[in-house]
C-alpha cells in the first residue's frame, strides 16, 4: 500500500468524518454548478494547512477546487460544528 501523503484522507477517517459533515441539497430550480465532492474539499484544506500557503495559491492541477472553495467550506463546517463533534 503506497503511503499517503499528510493532506490525503484516508478511506477509514473519511468514514469517520463523512457522518458528521452537513447534508446541501442541490435547488431543483436553477441547481447552478456542481458542488465540489466534500473529500476533495477537505483535502484542499488539509493541503494549505500542511503547507502554510495562502489559499488563493492553492494547485488547481491537484483537483481540490479553488482556495475560496475549500476556505469557504472550511468557514462552513465551523460554523455548523464539524470540529466540535470530531
């Protein structure tokens, strides 16, 4: 089994994680674009985190979304409690 690196998340943590995580419906009207997948969001954040870079710096050629996407998702999982219950 390769080793992952520090921002990868792991099948066995994101089974621990993905419960606690808030369920977005996406608007049936005018659905917009598709939200990122959570576990590639949550890797971005570990990314930067690790790093130390500035968010908007973030790799786009990682495929973890943009900087303001996971600081966005990160802003929103605060406030809903993720930490707290992990």
């Amino acid at each position: 089994m390769a080793k992952l690196k520090p921002w990868e998340v792991s099948d066995e943590l994101w089974a621990v994680i993905e419960p606690l995580l808030p369920h977005r419906r996406r608007r049936f009207r005018h659905p917009g674009r598709k939200r990122l997948d959570d576990r590639l969001a949550l890797q971005g954040i570990l990314f930067v985190l690790h790093t130390g870079i500035a968010w908007e710096h973030l790799p786009q050629e990682l495929g973890y979304g943009s900087g303001m996407t996971c600081w966005r998702r990160l802003a929103e999982w605060n406030a809903s409690g993720v930490w707290q219950r992990l």
